[in-house]
C-alpha cells in the first residue's frame, strides 16, 4: 500500500492534502470537522493584528459555471478573519492539542512594521501550532491598506519581512505568494534569500467575474456596488501549476519546498501539482463547493494511482515531471504526429470538420466518395491537435507519432530522427548569424 504520510519542511501530516486559509479553516468547528473527514492539515484563516476587520454582510461571492452549473471559478470579497484575535489563538491552541498527528499551519497579515510581527509571532508560537504562512497574496481589501499582494508584489518587502520572521520566530515560515505578478520567480528568490522553508502558490487572481446588467454593476454586489476581488478554482488551475513550475525549475529556487495552491478538486489535480515540485497541496473551492468529505476521495484515488504506479510514497512523486517542463526553443522540432479518427467511435457530429476548416487547416473532410465521414487529410495535418480537444467523444480522435524514416505528405520530407530545436534550427535568424560567424 502507498504511504502518503507527508513530512513538509518538518511539519508531518497523514497525508499531503491541507485546507487552505480560507472560510472553511475560520475557527475551531470547521477545522475539527475538517480533520474528522480526514484532511492531513490546516493552513489556519489569516490572523491579524488584533484591529477590528469587518467584512460586507452582503454577497461575498461571485461564479462563473459551466454545464450544468458545474463551478468553474469562484470570486470572494471576503477580507481575513474577523473574529477576535484571542479567540482564534484559543481554539488554534486547543486543536493542535486535540489533534496532534495533523498539520496546522496559522496565515499571518500584519503591517510591515518589524514589532507588530514580533507581537503576532510570540502570540503564535504559544499556540504550539507547526507553522506560519505569510499572507502576501490576497489582493482586494487588505492590498488597499497596504497588505496582501501590496506586500508580496514587491520582493525587497517580501524579503524584509520574512527575514522578521525567521529572526523573531522557531517556527518554520511558508511565504504564500501572490500570482498578480509579471515574473513569479522574483518573488520566490525574494522569500529564499530572506530564509523562507518554503513558499506556497498561488493565492487568488485579481478578478471582476461578471456584471449585473440590470444594476450596471460588478458582481458581487453590495447595496448597488461591486468590488474586484480575488478569483480561484478549478479555472485558476493552469495558471497555478505554469507558476510552481517555473519556481520548481528556476535555478535559484530550484530545491525550495513548494505548496501547490490552485484549483486542486481531484486526487489527479493533485498528484500534477506534486509532480511539478509541490510537497504538499492546499484545496479550498473543492471543499467549499462538495464539502469536506471530498478529500476522501483525493486520498482514495491518489493511494489507488501510486499503487498502480509502483509509487510507495509521497516523495517519490514529488517533481518528477519537472526536468520535462521545459521552453519552446528546446522542442523537438523533428517531432511529427498526425491525427486519426476512430470510425467506430465516431458520432459524426462534425465539431472536427467545422473547427479544422474554419480555423486550422483544411485537414479534415466532411465527405468521401459522396458519403458522410470524417478523415483526416494527412498532407494538410500540422499536428496541431485541436481536432482532438473539440471531439465530444473521449480517444475517438488521437495523435500518432511517425516513425523516423518515414516520409511526412504534408511536406514530402523524410521524418528525421536527430534531436533539433529552435535554437539551432535554420530558420531561427539568430541561429544563421551565429552559423555565419
């Protein structure tokens, strides 16, 4: 059986999925039933200093779905807890004692100010919770008084701060960072250079998901107005593991622990994100939209696909995909597939033809000998695959490699085996001027 016991930066948990700090990990009741369901840890709602935070008592969400009204993306107002300071320490305190074998981490968002993270640090410590999370990342309300991704979008800050944390405190320090940003890797170079464990990403998106357009206003709205907020989900996905993985390979932060944040719903979603580097992954919108037994599933399936794989443990998944994750210029350019419709599989309902024809490449026909059907014309096919992700049947339209050797029709040259790339390809101009040289 695979092990998924998790040990991130020194912070053990039976397994590798955590509730993000979010609504549901706002006070002891959730979090207790959150471990009861079998969640391996909790990155506690964001403490503040002690000041008043008051949030709208109106809508805090807006959506964006899809068939059905699956839940795409989630947009929230929702600012960082509201609840008394000493009541959260409290019940942090009295779960970690209740539950000692679970990760509990507490996210933190204090003004840059070096004494009030000495304040908020002692008071934590004495919790005896495993970890801090700093809070750069949240992008509406707090961002407006100079927190959140106001922080974490300039690196000297998120440098200076973490280097508070680390001198001021014993416990390990993830640094959640904000993907509001142009280049991801500075950010997570910052958070090393001021001794970070770890970083932790990525935190919501700066989002407006829709208008009202009756009331000519952003959704959510709240007495006639509406604010941006802060959009994730299964939407915010892509986005998520493109930036893991940049940090994952980046060489200045290459080896830096990572919690992969972003979308995470299925066991699947969550094996990718640790195979691009994460140690751990941190779910929100899935809980929220299923509830927390769902993590049920995540470990089922995650324990059945590592036993399938031969995988005894979590850290044998753990950036394996990462030197695969490479830049355009270092493809195989010699690389040919064609795409082949399975006739039996086949409804003919044409999406292939229409998107191909309109456009792609002309590469499909929508009739043969006067007949009905839908094949590919290998000499117009670039391999570009779109037929395959408009197919509304799952493998009825697949990709298939030709062997070196053989001749491609579309360009009447023989497929090479050599390895080539862009940077040495001669149509590449600035590959002929260094050949020239």
């Amino acid at each position: 059986m695979a092990d998924l016991t998790t040990n991130f930066i020194g912070i053990k948990s039976p397994n590798p999925f955590w509730l993000a700090s979010a609504p549901p990990t706002d006070k002891e009741y959730n979090v207790v039933r959150a471990f009861k369901a079998g969640w391996g840890g909790v990155v506690w709602k964001t403490l503040g200093d002690g000041d008043p935070v008051v949030n709208v008592n109106g809508p805090r969400y807006g959506a964006i779905h899809g068939k059905d009204r699956q839940l795409i993306g989630l947009n929230n107002i929702e600012l960082i807890t509201d609840r008394p300071l000493e009541v959260n320490l409290r019940e942090i305190k009295q779960v970690k004692r209740d539950w000692p074998d679970r990760a509990l981490v507490v996210s933190l968002m204090v003004p840059c100010e070096e004494q009030n993270w000495i304040d908020i640090l002692k008071a934590v410590e004495d919790t005896e919770a495993d970890g801090v999370e700093l809070n750069f990342g949240c992008p509406h309300g707090m961002s407006e008084r100079g927190m959140g991704s106001a922080v974490g979008q300039v690196p000297e800050y998120i440098e200076m701060v973490t280097r508070w944390v680390k001198k001021h405190s014993r416990m390990p320090c993830i640094v959640k960072l904000t993907p509001n940003i142009t280049d991801i890797r500075k950010p997570a170079q910052a958070a090393k250079a001021g001794g970070a464990d770890a970083v932790s990403l990525i935190n919501t998106i700066n989002s407006i998901v829709s208008v009202d357009l009756d009331a000519m206003s952003p959704a959510p709205m709240v007495d006639g107005k509406g604010a941006h907020g802060g959009y994730c989900g299964p939407a915010v996905k892509p986005i998520a593991l493109n930036m893991v993985a940049e940090i994952a390979r980046d060489p200045e932060t290459h080896g830096l622990p990572i919690s992969g944040i972003g979308g995470v719903t299925t066991w699947r979603d969550a094996a990718e994100f640790m195979a691009l580097g994460a140690g751990s992954v941190q779910v929100c919108t899935a809980a929220m939209t299923y509830g927390f037994k769902v993590v049920e599933d995540m470990i089922e399936g995650l324990s059945d696909w590592m036993d399938q794989k031969g995988y005894t443990s979590v850290d044998q998944i753990v950036g394996r995909a990462v030197p695969n994750a490479s830049d355009w210029q270092h493809l195989n350019l010699n690389y040919i597939a064609k795409a082949k419709i399975n006739q039996d599989l086949c409804i003919e309902c044409g999406r292939c033809h229409i998107a191909c024809e309109d456009t792609s490449h002309q590469a499909i026909t929508n009739m043969v000998d006067g007949v009905r059907k839908f094949e590919v014309i290998d000499e117009e096919c670039v391999g570009c695959n779109l037929c395959v992700n408009v197919c509304p049947v799952e493998n009825c339209i697949t990709m298939e490699q030709m062997a070196p050797g053989t001749v491609d029709p579309r360009t009447n040259k023989v497929v090479e085996e050599k390895y080539a790339n862009w940077t040495t390809h001669p149509n590449n101009p600035m590959a002929v001027q260094e050949a020239a040289e």
